[in-house]
C-alpha cells in the first residue's frame, strides 16, 4: 500500500517508525509513506512504482541480519 501525505499529517499519523536508515531531508514536504502489512512502514521522497511487475525482474544479491544492529540488509538488482 502506498499513500502520498503532507509530511506533517505523516508524522502524526506514524511517527518515527517510517523513517529508517536514509533519513529524508527536512525541507521535504511531501512524503510517499510504502506500506508492507504487518511488516515495514517506510517514508520516502523518490518515486515508486505500483507493483514490482512495472520494473522488471528483481534478482536478489544477499542477505543478511546484522545482529549488533537488530537489521535485516536485503541488497538487490533490477533486471
């Protein structure tokens, strides 16, 4: 799910909990807010497709958990 919102109606309506390890620059107003239920809340500023099926073949490089850090890493490519 995906919804396009006023960056201060974002921050009330989720918090902290959608921003991540790239932090949006502050004179970003307007925020794509990427939902995955039950999973991951993401705030972002760059443009986004909606469903994979519009890039292409998504081929996975690794993974990883980073224990110290409580991350997963997934790196990957676009076909």
């Amino acid at each position: 799910m995906i919804e396009v919102l006023p960056r201060d109606e974002a921050e009330k309506k989720y918090g902290d909990e959608m921003y991540d390890l790239f932090p949006v620059p502050p004179e970003v107003k307007e925020l794509t807010i990427v939902i995955i239920p039950d999973w991951n809340i993401n705030a972002c500023n760059k443009q986004h497709t909606k469903s994979t099926g519009e890039v292409g073949e998504i081929i996975e490089d690794y993974w990883r958990y980073r224990n110290a850090k409580q991350l997963l890493e997934i790196a990957f490519n676009i076909k």
